[in-house]
C-alpha cells in the first residue's frame, strides 16, 4: 500500500443549510370571504453529519475535499403547505473516527460503530407561517418567521484505529515480520530503519476459528516525545487497543532497558496509556544461542508477561498468541 493512500488527519470547512423562511400568505379564493392567513412553515436546512462505515479504513477519501455544504430549506407557501427540508450531508468515515474543534481541541463526536451517526452541525430551523401567528385581535397577521441561519464551522477529523493489540517496538524490531507471519496484512518489510511509515492492519486467526486484530505502527526511537526520527505522530493509534504488545529483539545490549525506554516515549506522550495491559514478546530468537539468552533473561522485567519468539522460524507464535488471547478473554 502506498504511503500517501493512509489518511488519518483532515481539515475540512462545512456549512449546514440555512432554514427556509415561513409564509406570509393570505386565503384567496372566490367563494372564500376573508379567508385570513394560510402561510405555511419554512423547511429545516440540512444538517452536517459523520457517519461510520466499516469499509473505510482512511480518510483519503477527504483529503482533497476541503468545503462541505449542506442545501438549505425551502420556504414555505399558501395553503398552509410547509417549505422542503434541505438534504443532509452524509461524511462517511472509518471506524474510530473523531471530530474536533481545530482550535480549542473540543471534541464535537467520536463513531466506533458500523452505521453509527453523530450530527456535526444542525441545519437551520425554519420558520414559522403567518397561520401561527393568527389571533382574535390580529386576524391578519402580516408576519412570518424567517429562516434561522446555518453554521460553518472549520472541522477536524482525526482517525484513530481500533485493534484489538497494538505493536510498540523500536525501528527493526520485527513489528511487521510478526505482523505479516499471524495475519494476512503484507507490511513492507526490509532491513533499514522505518520501513513502516503508516500504521498496518492484521487479522489474527485463532483456535475454533476466532480472531483478533493486530495494528502495526511505525517504530518510535528515544526522544520520539521530542519529534526525533517519526515522532509520536500514529501513537494516537493505539490509544484504543485494548493490549499493548511491546516488541524487543533478543540481539538488544539490555533488553529491559530497551522496554523502559519505550515505555518512558509513551508515558510522555500520554501517560494513561500505561494503565492499558501490556504484554513484551522478545523476537528474533533465532539469532542468539542458549547462552546469551540466559543472559538475556536477567535483564528482563518482571512485573510483565513475556514470551520468546521467532517470527522467521514460527517459534513461539501459538504461544504468543494464547497469552494475547487469555488476556483479551480474562
């Protein structure tokens, strides 16, 4: 998958509809004597609303989509015949979609959920005929409401992906190896840092014929807290996952050292991500004798589940996955 097809940030400007504005009509027929007021309701404008759909995985779609506009509403007309609603604008977005304010950060809907609707921005109420305003002492009311106005607002839309496990490993740790041996996903993978420069989906499939979601992010390095090498900028992909799987491979100088590193990147960044399970799976087992993994497993922490695996041998992957499943099913 190319690099420029994964959106996960958009600025968009959107205007619901104005409401139509209410009649000011008079009964007029020939056998009618005074027939009084028959104006009707102006129609409400469109509203602007953000809709879940499971088959986007991007906001690519929205990237070059700069200005959305909903239809205002007709006005209304005689014989008390109320004005048309203006049609709705539907933004469809992935799951995990949220939307904010650009400038004071609020957040104005989040969606997680296939077809799920939040309305962005209510359409224009419209207004009301001169039949409403009728009385004993004003039979001829020459007043009727006008429409209320739409709203524009700048509008942030930032994706954040849902996964059950999300892989937290330094560049090269062997996130996307594992990634592609458990799921169909085909990340790039090649022996030089940042191979990974968009956040890749994987389905895992499990015994009885059930399944999991795995996210590969790109590696972050000490000082991504800082913007060193890609920064913190796909962290916010993994704020939903429900396990955090940290990836350190065994040809690491301190394997727990490299784990507190990393843990340390993501308490900076937010450090309610440390109260989310966490499981370690040291990788490329292959590439060390049982000596130096003897040494590799004193510098281990212990306040931590963990599992040795070879992605390129498929070692350690069924045991891999049991423990990412009894955590999930507890």
């Amino acid at each position: 998958m190319a690099t420029s097809n994964f959106i996960d940030y958009v600025k968009i400007n959107c205007r619901s509809g104005a409401g139509g504005a209410g009649s000011a009509h008079f009964r007029r027929e020939k056998f009618v004597d005074k027939g009084g007021p028959d104006g009707g309701d102006g129609g409400r404008g469109g509203h602007i609303i953000m809709k879940a759909n499971s088959q986007h995985w991007t906001l690519l779609h929205l990237k070059y989509r700069k200005h959305i506009k909903a239809e205002a509403g007709v006005g209304g007309s005689g014989a008390r015949c109320n004005g048309k609603q203006g049609n709705d604008v539907i933004i469809e977005v992935p799951l995990g979609t949220i939307a904010r304010h650009p400038e004071t950060g609020e957040v104005m809907g989040e969606v997680t959920e296939h077809d799920q609707e939040v309305i962005l921005l209510k359409g224009g109420r419209g207004g009301l005929g001169n039949w409403h305003f009728r009385s004993a002492t004003n039979q001829t009311p020459l007043y009727a409401q006008p429409g209320e106005p739409g709203q524009e607002e700048w509008i942030v839309l930032e994706l954040k992906l849902l996964a059950d496990v999300g892989l937290v490993g330094f560049p090269n740790a062997g996130k996307s190896t594992l990634l592609s041996t458990v799921s169909a996903a085909r990340p790039e993978i090649a022996d030089y840092p940042f191979t990974t420069l968009v956040p890749n989906l994987g389905v895992v499939a499990y015994r009885d014929f059930k399944s999991f979601v795995m996210a590969d992010i790109p590696g972050i390095i000490e000082g991504a807290s800082q913007g060193k090498g890609l920064g913190l900028r796909f962290l916010r992909h993994i704020e939903r996952n429900s396990i955090l799987l940290f990836l350190v491979p065994a040809t690491s100088e301190n394997a727990g050292d490299e784990y507190r590193t990393l843990l340390r990147e993501l308490e900076l960044y937010d450090p309610t991500l440390l109260d989310k399970e966490r499981l370690l799976a040291i990788s490329k087992m292959d590439l060390i004798d049982d000596e130096a993994k003897a040494d590799l497993i004193k510098t281990l922490p212990t306040d931590i589940p963990y599992v040795f695996i070879s992605a390129v041998m498929q070692e350690g992957i069924n045991e891999l996955k049991d423990l990412i499943w009894k955590v999930l099913n507890p």
